[in-house]
C-alpha cells in the first residue's frame, strides 16, 4: 500500500555531462530509460512522487509519467543543493506529508523491502536514512520539522549537512540491500547491470 505519509522528491535536475550524455535517458537492460526506471521502483511506495527537473526539460521526452508531477528548479545548474532547496519549497506549500524521502534519479535498484522498512520508521520529528555495510545511502527521509533546513541549501551544498546539524533526530537503518548505495556515475555502470541481469 503506497505511503501517503511521505512523499518522494526525486532529483533529476542534472545533465550529468561526465556521463558524456544524458544519463537520466541512459538504457537500462530490460527496463528501459534510467530514470523513468527509477521512478516505476517509487510507484507501489508512495502515494504522491514529486521530480526536480532543470529549466527546458521535457518532462514527456525523459519519460515521466503524466501523473507524476515535476518541479523546475531555475537554479538547477547551481548545483544539487539547489534543486532540493527548489523542490523543498514546493512542496512545503502543496504536500500535507509528514515527511519526504529524498532520492537520486538514477538509483533504480532499491529494493521494495527497503523502501517498506524506511516508511515504516519515518515521523515528522526524524531523519531516516539507510546503511549498507556502513555506507549511508538513499533514500534520505526527512521528517516535515528539517524542510526548513533543506530550503537553506544553495549551490552544490548537498542534505548532509543538515543530517550532520541534526544527528540526534537521526535514525540509521542497516539494510541488506546494495541497491541503496548503487548508482550510475559511468556507462561501465550500466554494463554491470546488464552483467548481473538487474
């Protein structure tokens, strides 16, 4: 049953020019788009999905569905901070959810039981983030009392900060699940995706 407690900020606002291309259109083996394959892993979680897209993108040619609202952030080439700053501040004014899980547009291999256990703990008053063989991963939920905070952020400035201001709200979840620290940085990465059939 989808979560109407929280709401899902995806960030997708970043051409990610290292990548040699648009990477958010990268194909992934068997699932199509990368980040259009981010988001159908959302859909069974959250009742309401929120996409920070940049100035001039089309949300129809980078494959978000039409019930899937976006958000433009016109700083977006600012950096990552930026855009969550831009997405926080919309959503403070047209989400009543208690909390919002901030997620990367190209992480399509989070596994649902991590997304039902991360829910499961979020409040309005916690920070609720995922570790995997210690390494903190994404989704990032924030309790609705740090949006605030995350209206702050400027520039590349990413959320850690604020989980750093905040450490004694915050709650780390072990999960057996790489796919809460596995991204796409390189098109090698898409090659081991297809390699290990995911």
């Amino acid at each position: 049953m989808p979560s109407d407690a929280v709401v899902a900020l995806v960030l997708a606002a970043g051409r990610a020019r290292r990548f040699g291309n648009d990477k958010r259109l990268a194909h992934l083996p068997q699932r199509g788009p990368l980040l259009a394959a981010t988001l159908e892993t959302l859909r069974p979680h959250f009742g309401e999905i929120r996409v920070v897209v940049g100035i001039g993108d089309d949300p129809v040619h980078l494959g978000i569905a039409k019930d899937i609202g976006t958000i433009v952030a016109e700083t977006a080439e600012q950096g990552m901070g930026a855009s969550l700053a831009a997405g926080i501040r919309m959503l403070r004014d047209e989400s009543q959810a208690a909390a919002v899980a901030v997620m990367l547009g190209d992480m399509p291999w989070v596994s649902r039981e991590s997304f039902a256990l991360l829910c499961t703990q979020s409040t309005d008053q916690a920070i609720v983030r995922p570790r995997f063989r210690g390494q903190a991963g994404h989704p990032v939920l924030f309790g609705r009392r740090f949006w605030p905070d995350l209206e702050l952020l400027a520039g590349d400035q990413g959320a850690r900060t604020v989980v750093q201001q905040h450490r004694d709200a915050c709650i780390e979840i072990e999960v057996q699940d790489p796919g809460v620290v596995r991204d796409v940085d390189r098109p090698v990465d898409l090659v081991r995706a297809e390699l290990n059939g995911r």
